[in-house]
C-alpha cells in the first residue's frame, strides 16, 4: 500500500485479536520509530513504557473506563513526561550529541544556552504544557508507523492517569503517563473496521496561501 492507502486503511481500533500478537522484530521496529521521533531542539523530554504483562493490562482496564482495547491488545504503550525536567536534562543531552558527533562541550555551548534560555521562560506548568505537545508528536508517528506495518492501534486518552502512575511505578521512575496506545491486529468483529472513514474535505481543512 502506499502512504495514503495506509492512512485510508488504519483506524482507531475498537477491538483486537487476543489471539495475535506482535513478533519481536516488528515490536523492536516500533520502539526504535519511536526513538527516532522528533522533538523540540532534539531533546527527546519522554518515555515509552511497553505494558506486556496480561496482568498488569487487566488492572488498567477500570481505570481506563473500561475500555477493553487496553487489555486485548497485544501490547500497550505508555507515553510519559518526566515529572520535572531541567538545566541537567539539557546538560545531559549535550553531551550525548559532543559523544555522538566526536566533538566538544564548548563547541555547542551555544546551543546549550539557547536550550537552557528557553527552558528559564517558562514555569512548571507551560513546561508540562510543551512537553505534552512533544509527546503526542511521537504518539502521532508511531500511529502512523504502525498503519505503514499493517499493525493496528487505538490512541487512548481517557484514562487515569494517577493510577496508571501508581499501578506501572511511574512515580517511583519519577515518570507520569499522558497517552496510551494500545496495539495489536483487528478482531473481525470490529464493525469499525469495514465503516468508511469520515474526513472534511480538503477544502474544508486545508487553505495554501
């Protein structure tokens, strides 16, 4: 297929086929898409969480409205944001990019003090605010990842966040969870599956200037 065909093909998933489950191969290609999502100056302020265990699936689904996507699936995804990200993260990063490129600290000082300059204006709340934003980016790729490997998801954003917290030990990772994507194969029963997928026209959403 290509792209648009694939963009055509996927849709929020409302039951999978507990009975299919992801190979590793393709798993650990979306976990590097993942990886390989940008960011905002490339500082990748994120986690993702693989919920593999049944167990650990099946406590979520109360505390997800009883949504049954997030234990029937063959895997869930977790994206979270640190609960605090600062001058040290960007420290941190900086050097992964002198290691990375063979060069030194001093020679990207400067984009070190941009970055820190950046973070200096905004409080903790318009920092939660832009990070968020950077991870539904990654959320948004590896939708899109998925359809292009014929892997079905269903992006999930009522949930609870604070017992997600709790029940996956994000708060001791000093993590806490934004968006859930569970991902898996469609179950034929899904009704949705075969729905025409419903889009205002190009006219309506888009306008070049």
């Amino acid at each position: 297929m290509n792209i648009i065909d694939t963009l055509n093909w996927r849709y929020a998933t409302k039951a999978f086929d507990t009975s299919k489950k992801i190979e590793n191969e393709d798993l650990n290609t979306l976990i590097e898409a993942f990886r390989l999502t940008p960011s905002s100056f490339g500082l990748q302020p994120w986690k993702l969480f693989v919920v593999k265990s049944q167990m650990l699936k099946d406590s979520l689904v109360e505390h997800s409205w009883n949504q049954p996507q997030i234990s029937d699936c063959s895997e869930l995804f977790v994206l979270a944001r640190p609960t605090s990200f600062t001058e040290s993260d960007v420290d941190e990063f900086v050097k992964d990019i002198a290691d990375t490129r063979d060069q030194s600290i001093e020679d990207i000082q400067w984009y070190s003090d941009m970055m820190k300059w950046f973070l200096s204006n905004m409080d903790d709340d318009a920092k939660k605010v832009w990070i968020e934003k950077q991870i539904y980016i990654a959320l948004g790729n590896l939708m899109t990842v998925c359809a292009q490997m014929e892997i079905d998801s269903c992006p999930v954003e009522w949930f609870v966040s604070a017992k997600y917290d709790e029940l996956l030990w994000l708060t001791d990772k000093w993590y806490a969870s934004v968006v859930v994507l569970p991902v898996g194969y469609r179950d034929n029963s899904d009704k949705y599956a075969a729905a025409k997928k419903v889009r205002y026209s190009t006219d309506r959403v888009v306008e070049i200037m």
